[in-house]
C-alpha cells in the first residue's frame, strides 16, 4: 500500500504571493489532516479534512483555506504569504476522523515552504 | 498556553543502555497519546500510543508508561540503538476530536 504522498518537496515564494500545496492520502484513508511546523517546533494543527468538509479548524487565520477531493486528496492553500509561513507542512492521513487516537495518522514526508 | 510539553531538548545515550523520553501535559480530557519519531526530511513516524484508561503499553523495544496523576507520560526505548537516533514528539488527541496537540520533540543521539 502507497502511503502519504505530499508536492512539491521544497519551494521558495516571494511574500503576498499565493501558495498550493498537494497531498494524497494512503489508501483506504478518508481523513486528510495539514499540520505546520516551524524550526525547532512540534507541528501545529491547521484543519482537518473528512469526506471532503472541513472537520475542525486550529488557529491559522482564514487565509489558509483547503480542499478534499473525492479521491480523498487535498490542497493547501495559504494567500498573501508572509515571512512567517516559512515552515515546513505536513500531510496526515487516517482511515476514519474518530480513530487517529488508536491508529496514530500516517504522515508524508512535507514541503518545505520557504517566504523571502 | 502549551498542553503538552517535553521539557529536554536533547538526550545522549549509550548503545544497549535505556533511553527514556519524557512529556507533560496539562489536559486532563485527553485520551489518547502517542509518540512519532522524526529522521530528518521525513515525515513523523506512528511508534506507539496508549488510552487513557491504560498506564502501560508495549511493542518490542518501545513502551509507554502514562501516570494520569501526575499528567506525565513517558517513553522507553530498551535497548537503544544507534538507529533510534531522531527527534522523538509527544501527542495528544481528544478521540472524539481530530486534532494532534504536540510537544516540542526532544532530540535523542544513541552512541556507539
């Protein structure tokens, strides 16, 4: 079975541009999380995606906006980007929403966004 | 405010000898933890979790203890291989919910 598959691996935006960032979810997984971790810090929950809607929301302002797929992929998109993006963004994938505590979530391996 | 932390950055130890990683957290409602190892340009790895109802669970080399008095888990990796050197993070998720809460990782280097 293919696992999460996260592109591009690495990219460089100028800031106020716009940004999208591509996930495939492993097989068989409904649940599509996004996650953000900057330097030095654990990763920080940005929203959730189940069956294509939106299953909950951390604290990213709402410039930082998403999809689902019927496929069960996602995007990531970040507007008007600023020097703060800068950070690498995980993927996380589950087999159903109410079972990531005994299963765990299956990340890929992220992109590195960098924002001069 | 930091629901779960883990307190050392970096931990050094030798081969064949136990490696413990420890976390904090401050949530009571959390019922499930987990732990997720982290190579570098890799994506972080599902090691182990265990219920809040548990205080102990084990796989291989790996074993998680949770003392839900104290609102502190721990790892312990017996015995530690150079191969176990990573940055290893604490998490927590409420299982009616879909968020991880991590910690802030804690870097360990097992020695030869």
């Amino acid at each position: 079975e293919t696992g999460v598959t996260q592109s591009p691996t690495h990219l460089i935006k100028t800031r106020g541009q716009q940004v999208t960032l591509r996930c495939s979810s492993q097989s068989g997984h409904n649940t599509v999380s996004w996650y953000q971790q900057a330097l030095g810090q654990g990763p920080q929950f940005i929203f959730q995606y189940y069956r294509e809607e939106e299953n909950g929301r951390g604290n990213f302002p709402p410039r930082f906006s998403g999809l689902q797929f019927p496929n069960y992929s996602s995007e990531l998109n970040v507007n008007a980007l600023e020097l703060d993006d800068s950070a690498l963004y995980l993927c996380a994938s589950s087999p159903d929403r109410h079972r990531g505590g005994s299963y765990g979530y299956t990340f890929g391996s992220g992109t590195r966004l960098t924002v001069v | 405010d930091q629901q779960v932390k883990q307190n050392s950055p970096s931990l050094s130890v030798q081969e064949g000898r136990i490696s413990i990683l420890n976390c904090d957290y401050t949530n009571s409602m959390f019922d499930y933890f987990l732990w997720y190892k982290k190579y570098p340009a890799e994506g972080p790895t599902f090691l182990i979790s265990i219920s809040s109802i548990k205080d102990k669970n084990e796989d291989g080399r790996f074993t998680v203890f949770l003392n839900k008095s104290a609102k502190h888990l721990s790892l312990h990796i017996v015995p530690s291989q150079p191969g176990d050197s990573a940055v290893y993070f604490c998490a927590a998720i409420l299982n009616a919910g879909n968020m991880l809460t991590f910690g802030g990782g804690t870097r360990l280097m097992v020695k030869p």
